[in-house]
C-alpha cells in the first residue's frame, strides 16, 4: 500500500482538515491546525507531502522521524502541528487497514470511556454561575472558563476582586463536588498570578491553567510555593522535548498537550508516558474539531494518567460550524454523566460527512483571534 494524494480543506469555524488517500482506496483524516495560522500550516503540511507521498502508511514512525529529523530546523508551533495532522491521518488509515481501532494498535484499553468538561464563558466571561448550572444540568461534572480579561503587569486590586468573584459565584451555583478549572490563558504575568493564587485558594479548583506564558518557567517554581491548587499546562508545547524540562523541573502537577499541536498521537502517546513517570496527570487539550478529539480519546484510552478530556461541543469559538457537523454519525461521540465512551470503530473510529467538509471549505474561514490592547495603547496577551 502506498499514500498517493493529501488534501486540505479550511473548515469553519477555524479548523483545518487533512485527507490522506492510498492506492487502496483506504483514507485518513487528520486536523493540522494552528488556530488563526491555518494558511500558515496548510502550506508546511503541502512542503512535508514530498516526504510521504509514495511511503507505506504503516511505517508511521519512520515517517514520523523522517518528517521531524529531516529538515534542519524542527520543533515549533507550524512544524509540529503540520506533522501532527499528518500522523493522525496515518493512524487511521493502518486502523481501517486492520480493522482495529488506534487504541488497540497502542496496546490496548485502560478505560472505556472519560470524563470531559465543557467551557463556560467566552474570552471576557461574564454570566458563569448560570453557564455551569446549565452544564451541570447536561450532564458535565466539571467546566473550564477564561479565569480573566486583559490585566497588565501590575494591576487594580478591583481586577483581582472580579476574577474572585466570578470564579466564587460558579462554585456556589455548583456545589463542592464539580470540577472548576480557571484558565489563565498566559493572560497574567508573576506578580499579578501570585495574588490570586493566594486569593483563589478557598474555592479548591481542579486546576489553574497556564498561570503564566509557558516561557515563564522559573515563575513556575515560584507559584508552585504559593497555594495547593494544580497547576496545568502544555498546550504552547510541542514535543517531548519542550515538555522534558517541564517534567524535569517538578512543576506542574498535569500536563496538556495538545494532539494537533504536539506531533500528533505518536508524539503524545510518548509524553504522557513520560508524564507517567514523573507522577503528573494529563489532561489532553483540545478545543478543536472532531477529528483532533477523537484522536485525543484514542490517547487517552491507553494513557493511564489521563484523566478528564477537554472538548470543543458548544465552545465560544465555534461559530459557523459545531463538532459534529461534519460527520456521518454524529453519536459517534456518546455522552453521558460528564463521560464520553472512547470511539471503537477502525483507526480513529469516526466516519468524516465529505460533502458537508467540501462544501464547507469552498467557504473557507479566516479566523484570527482579537488583538487586545490595555488602556494605556499597549498590547496585552489574549
């Protein structure tokens, strides 16, 4: 068997969907996106193609190694994700190859199914407490939402009060037994993330999120020594390599790569395995299309540390176009109790609507995510 064409198609809301064809009729579908740099990784991924075309689609760690160590300069945003895309697709053609789903192919299940959480809020949240009574309602046992707006680097101690009070009214609407993660979206810079580490305490959330852009390491280590509460990360990370120094510091208690972002599964199977090792969680980011999610399941149906899944149904991204729309069975994702049965059909156990993507993509999207600026004209961090 041999790959002889990859497509692309550029599908709202702000996806980007690759389509790997065999020679015997078998495809692959994989999500290479970096979001608001779609145009950016669509023309890596038609670079790389040179490196596939022709190639047996089982031999998907060579390939891996050949698409990663093959050209001088590796590593980054574009580059991984361009892979990443690729090496989904690739799992799922050698799953329809063997009838098998990728799980089995990476060993087999530990779990059945995961619990997910859903977003509440939009970029400047507002309105939380009823947002996760009514996801609570759905069915989820636990939400994530945008901790904050634009700060600065040293902010009004009113800003502090805003976040503390949103965040206290979603654990008052919710109760003690629901997870509550506050994404700090890089947002807060070390002196302001100090304060509400300290301030954020009381309400025992399941985890503060990038508390600081993850280039910030060392400020890792000192917000590691201001309160209990887990602090995650990851998703600005691509490769085992960016989350070996991560690990190796003792600064993190979960990590979340993110499978169209960091290599693909071949490349996060092996950090959460290493994550393994240093006795931190993993919680598998994605706030993405159907495609990255099922990958993300067939992951974490064989990571032991897995545990709780991010997922983009009813995001405030996803405008023009919804997680399921672009698939022939829709249940396919199957919730139930804030769990979601990990898919067990072949490869990545998702069939893809291709007329609806096809349509889709001759409308295109050109998402961006806003510029932010503070009050004084400079840029803040979105």
């Amino acid at each position: 068997m041999k790959i002889t064409e990859l497509q692309l198609y550029k599908v709202a809301p702000r996806w980007l969907f690759l389509k790997l064809t065999t020679d015997e009729g078998l495809i692959g579908w994989g999500e290479p996106i970096v979001e608001g740099r779609a145009n950016t990784v669509a023309a890596a991924v038609q670079e790389l193609g040179s490196y596939i075309i022709g190639r047996d689609p089982d031999n998907i760690e060579d390939i891996w190694q050949v698409l990663y160590r093959g050209g001088f300069y590796r590593g980054g945003p574009i580059l991984m994700s361009a892979i990443a895309g690729i090496d989904q697709a690739l799992w799922d053609i050698k799953g329809k190859r063997y009838n098998a789903s990728v799980s089995q192919l990476l060993g087999g299940l530990v779990r059945k199914k995961i619990q997910v959480y859903a977003w509440i809020g939009g970029d400047e949240p507002s309105e939380v407490a009823q947002a996760a009574q009514q996801r609570s309602s759905q069915g989820y046992k636990a939400v994530k939402m945008n901790a904050s707006a634009q700060l600065h680097y040293i902010d009004s101690p009113i800003k502090i009060d805003q976040i503390v009070d949103r965040i206290g009214s979603v654990r008052a609407s919710v109760g003690k037994d629901f997870g509550i993660a506050a994404d700090f979206h890089g947002r807060v810079h070390r002196g302001m993330a100090k304060v509400l580490f300290k301030e954020l305490e009381p309400f025992q959330l399941m985890f503060i999120e990038e508390p600081v852009l993850s280039e910030h390491l060392e400020a890792y280590k000192e917000l590691a020594h201001h309160g209990t509460t887990p602090i995650a990360m990851g998703e600005r990370l691509y490769s085992r390599w960016d989350f070996k120094r991560v690990l190796g510091e003792g600064v993190v208690d979960v990590i979340q790569p993110d499978i169209s972002h960091a290599g693909g599964i071949t490349e996060t199977r092996k950090i959460c395995a290493m994550a393994e090792a240093y006795d931190v969680a993993v919680a598998i980011h994605c706030p993405l299309g159907p495609i990255a999610l099922a990958a993300s399941l067939q992951v974490d149906a064989c990571a032991a540390n897995a545990f709780i899944q991010e997922q983009s149904l009813g995001i405030h991204y996803n405008v023009g176009g919804e997680l399921t729309d672009y698939l022939l069975r829709p249940d396919v994702f199957h919730y139930v109790d804030g769990y979601v049965d990990i898919p067990s059909g072949p490869g990545l156990g998702l069939e893809i609507r291709e007329e609806a993507v096809a349509e889709a993509a001759r409308k295109g999207h050109e998402w961006k995510n806003p510029v932010w600026r503070r009050p004084d004209g400079s840029v803040a961090e979105w």
